[in-house]
C-alpha cells in the first residue's frame, strides 16, 4: 500500500538535493503541475530536481522503502497526464541533469543527460556537422528524457524512425534505486532481454532514464522542400509514392493537413501566409533530403511533382528556394495546434494506421465524429509519411465548450474503435498515461495486458513508479 509522503521523509529528501534542488513554494510549483491540455492538474506540493544520477537513484532508493510514489517527469510537454501526481505523491523532474556528457562525430555517436532539451541535443550534433533527427513541435522545450520515455515520433520518423530506433543505449535508476548502466554504443547486442527497448516507452513506470546514449546521422547537404495542394488523402499517398521512389527513399517528411487545419491556422494567426493562392481540401507538406552537394536532388523533386501535376495527384505546388521559406512552410504546419486553441474546446486523438488505410480512415472517422456530434469541425493533421495523424475534432461554432468536452470519451471511442477495425493503434506518439489507460483492456489483448501487469511487478513490487499511469491497475 502506498503511503503519502511523510515529514521524515520530505527533510531526507530535502536534505539530499539541497536547496537548488527542492521546490516547495506554491508560485515556483505552479509549472510542474499544470498539464498541457489542461485536463489533469497536480495537486503535489513538492517537486525535487536531482543534480545527477546519483542523486536520482538516492531519492527512488528512499522513496521505495517508504513506499511514497514518484512521478517522473522531463518537460511537462505531454498530452496524455503521464506526469500528474496526487497529494502525498513525489514529482522527479530531471531539468538539472542536462549536460551533453560526449559526442563522436565520427562514430555518430551522442551521449546526453535525460534532462537535455531536444533542442540542446539537435544544436549539439550540428555543431560537430551532424544531424539528430529527431524534430517536435515542443523540442524546444521537451527532454530527451521524456522523448524516450514516451518514444516520440515527430516529424522525420518517416526516414530515421521514432524515439526507440534511435536509441543504442540507456542508463536507467529502478524503481527499489539501483542504477542499470546500459549506455551501449553497440548496434548489436544479442545478451537476452532488451531492456533498452522495455525502458523506452514504458512513461516512467518501470524506472527513470538518466541518460542516453543515441545516434547521429551525416548533415544532409540538401533539402528540397514544397507545399502542396492534393485533392484528397489518397492523391496525397500517391505523390509520397512518387518522390520516394524518385528520390531513392529519401522522403524525410510528409505532413498532412486539412483545409479545416489550414483555415484555423490563416484565420487566428494574423501572421500566416499560405504559399499557394487558391484553397484547397488538402495541404501537403512534404520534404527530401540528402544528396552529395547543395541542390543535387533539386532537377529529381521538380520532375516528380511535375509528374505529379499531369497525373492530377497534385492541384498546386510551391516549392521552398531559401531557407526562411522552408522555415515558413514549417511554421504554418507547426502552429495547427495552437491555432486550434481560439476555436474553442477541441476532443483529440493520436492514431496510427497502416498507410493504405489513411483515406478510409479518414472517411469514416469523419463521418461517424459529425453523426455523434452535429457540427463538429474535423482538425485532422499529422504525419502521413508514417501513417499517424492527429485526428482533432473541434467544437461547433457557437456551442457550449463544457457540453461538448463531455462529448470526450464517446468521442473517443468511435474513433477508436474504427483505427482499431483498421489494424491501427490508438497512441501512435503521446502514449497512453492517465488519459487512455483505462481504454486499453478495449483494445489490447487479455495476453498483452498480462505480459505489462508482470513486468511492472517484477521491476516495480510496490507501484511506486508512476501509479495509474499506463498500466490499467492499481498496483498495492
């Protein structure tokens, strides 16, 4: 049975990290605790900030024998209330731990603290004349940490894959404070169980990572990119098609976006310009990269979209010639979120479906969303070079916010359920946390759900890490 957190306990705890590491005041709280989307709220009154590994271990250490909880936590950027924590309850946040402990440019290789900034790391590759490819909207403020606890995807997954596959090695502090120094730097490693790949995704309930070890990819020298308009999602998985097998598979993002997305972005930010003129059903976002010198891939782009354009896959095409208009381009498709947030309350969802599966997914979620819910304006945008969209559904004109957000797990489960009929998964990239836990035993198997019981058993007997995140059951 877990316990709240004691007045021992806090002046042990308190004790060891000091006073740079203890956050007790209220105004100082207040960050730590709010959540994203603004659906959980911490009501924890202490968050403490370790110094390094060490440290990290020593606090899980205390907090284990006294069975107090610990909520682990890197930039509070997730959606999902993987990081909320109770009264009496211990919030980790690793922001103190971010130092870029080695880098090889020629191994291309990178070693950072879980507390690095995405950003932080991606600055650190290009300095040494590499590439960490892992891209989000949040990177500037998310954690590595926090990354590889929920295994990101982002934007370029289509080419270097998501969180876990970029991954070699982890160091991990268990949940009981024993420290499993796993920082690899080996592509193969054949010693039984990969409990890199069990750590990576599990949201901090099996144990907090503190640092990782993760691969570097030659600069690309270049970078082709356009926006461009498709007459519906089927059109737009032709031309990904198309300059993947024109550009010899060196499609490094595909992004999707509706009209509906679009008309949020130009109508609440006064500041956005589309570069085509006419509107259209569907944007396209769309990137190659690579290539031995500047705009080598440059005559290949051009030919494919205007191979494109005569077979009717595309209606428009805009094609970026500098690198503010890349940037540009990228703003537009990276503000959707915040845009949507002036229209009023807004039921999401983060799904993935096999590629062929998009438009039919589109289809019917849409229409089953605006049959439950009349009037409902459908945000759907995302990654479509790796089947994972953003399906978001915001409230009608006019409607009363509260009654529709309560319209959230209804919501949820038709869409769901259709991703599930699909052959898709109902958390491509935020994970499952709080919000979707008790959702899984829907749509995962009686087997899978008994597989994560055992192993959350096994590497955490009293719950302390993480309770009622991820796995649906309490743990006593």
């Amino acid at each position: 049975m877990l316990q709240p957190l004691n007045t021992e306990l806090r002046q042990r705890l308190r004790a060891l990290v000091g006073e740079a590491g203890w956050i007790g005041d209220a105004a100082r709280l207040s960050p730590y605790l709010a959540e994203q989307r603004a659906r959980f709220v911490s009501t924890a009154d202490v968050v403490i900030c370790p110094e390094n590994t060490e440290q990290v271990a020593q606090v899980l250490a205390l907090c284990h024998a006294a069975r107090v909880a610990v909520i682990p936590q890197g930039g509070n950027t997730g959606l999902v209330g993987g990081s909320v924590a109770q009264a009496g309850q211990v919030i980790v946040n690793l922001r103190r731990m971010n130092r870029i402990r080695a880098i090889d440019a020629r191994a291309r290789v990178i070693t950072a603290d879980a507390g690095c900034l995405l950003a932080q790391v991606q600055h650190a590759a290009a300095e040494v004349g590499c590439l960490f490819p892992l891209s989000l909207a949040a990177e500037g403020s998310c954690q590595i940490g926090g990354n590889l606890a929920t295994n990101a995807g982002g934007t370029n997954a289509v080419h270097y894959g998501v969180a876990r596959d970029l991954a070699l090695g982890l160091e991990v502090v268990l949940a009981d404070g024993q420290i499993w120094q796993g920082l690899s730097q080996l592509k193969k490693d054949n010693t039984g169980y990969d409990l890199r790949n069990l750590m990576i995704g599990s949201e901090g309930t099996l144990g907090i990572i503190t640092a990782a070890t993760l691969k570097l990819f030659a600069a690309p020298a270049d970078i082709q990119t356009a926006w461009l308009t498709v007459p519906d999602p089927a059109r737009a998985l032709a031309v990904l098609q198309r300059l993947q097998t024109a550009s010899d598979q060196r499609v490094t993002a595909c992004e999707l976006m509706s009209a509906q997305s679009i008309d949020f972005v130009t109508q609440y930010l006064p500041s956005a310009r589309l570069p085509v003129s006419a509107r259209a059903p569907w944007h396209v976002l769309i990137e190659v990269a690579g290539g031995s010198h500047s705009g080598a891939l440059k005559p290949v782009f051009e030919a494919a979209l205007t191979a494109a354009l005569e077979a009717g896959e595309i209606t428009d095409a805009a094609l970026a010639h500098s690198d503010a208009q890349r940037a540009q381009m990228w703003r537009l498709r990276k503000s959707i979120p915040a845009a949507q947030k002036p229209a009023g309350g807004s039921i999401k969802h983060d799904i993935c479906v096999p590629l062929a599966q998009i438009p039919a997914f589109i289809a019917r979620a849409s229409a089953a969303v605006t049959q439950l819910l009349p009037g409902a304006r459908v945000c759907a945008f995302g990654h479509v070079g790796d089947g994972n969209l953003h399906f978001n559904i915001s409230q009608p004109q006019g409607a009363d916010r509260a009654a529709f957000l309560a319209q959230w797990e209804a919501c949820n489960e038709v869409v769901h359920d259709i991703t599930r009929a699909l052959g898709g998964s109902i958390a491509a990239e935020h994970g499952i946390g709080r919000l979707k836990r008790d959702a899984l035993p829907r749509y995962k198997s009686a087997a899978a759900l008994a597989a994560m019981r055992a192993i959350k058993r096994a590497l955490d007997p009293h719950g302390i890490l993480n309770p009622g995140a991820v796995v649906p059951e309490d743990l006593e």
